[in-house]
C-alpha cells in the first residue's frame, strides 16, 4: 500500500460516515496531539531498558502499535486536509537537516 492509497482509504472511510466537516486542521491536529499524548504515556514511567524492549511485554506491544497507526493515520488525514505531499516535505525537511547538520569530520579530513 502507498501513502495515497492509505491517504485514499482514510477519504472514503471519512465520507462514509460523513466526517468530512469535523476533518479541519484545528482539529485533525488536536486529535493528532491527543494521540501522541497517548503514546508518549505509554513509555513515559519505563526505563531506558524497558522502553527499548517494548515488544517483550504483549499488552504494551499491542497499544504501541495502536498508538503509533493512531498517530501515524491523524497525520496524514492532517496532511491531506492541508493539502501537504507528507513524502515531500519530509524529503525536504531531511535536506535542509542534511545542511543544518553535516556528519561530523574523521582525524584527518578537510
């Protein structure tokens, strides 16, 4: 599956329970907050260790993932309503990041 088909399957999946009023961007990103809200929840008490080894715990693992697609979905639905290509400006935010921040330099180079 493709971004724009997941982006095409939340459209349809939207207009047919008619949510496509209450898909602004005010909300689709308080929504989005919320969700990332319950993500970080999910690791904010475990040590470096336990949240590493988030997978050894199935109830853990199992809300992560939820969490995680819940977060992941909000963004894109987001996106789309801004009109916003996600692949794009990532690609574009890892540019200017590839400049903001070189590699650092090994003994010996220039």
């Amino acid at each position: 599956m493709t971004l724009e088909d997941l982006t095409q399957r939340l459209r349809d999946f939207a207009a047919a329970r008619a949510w496509e009023p209450f898909h602004t961007p005010k909300n689709l990103t308080m929504a989005l907050s919320g969700e990332v809200g319950e993500l970080i929840s999910l690791f904010q008490w475990l040590t470096p260790e336990e949240a590493t080894d988030w997978r050894s715990d199935p109830e853990l693992e199992a809300n992560v993932l939820d969490e995680i697609a819940d977060v992941t979905l909000y963004l894109v639905q987001l996106a789309n309503s801004l009109g916003i290509d996600l692949l794009a400006a990532a690609n574009a935010k890892i540019d200017r990041n590839e400049i903001r921040f070189p590699p650092p330099k090994t003994v010996g180079e220039d």
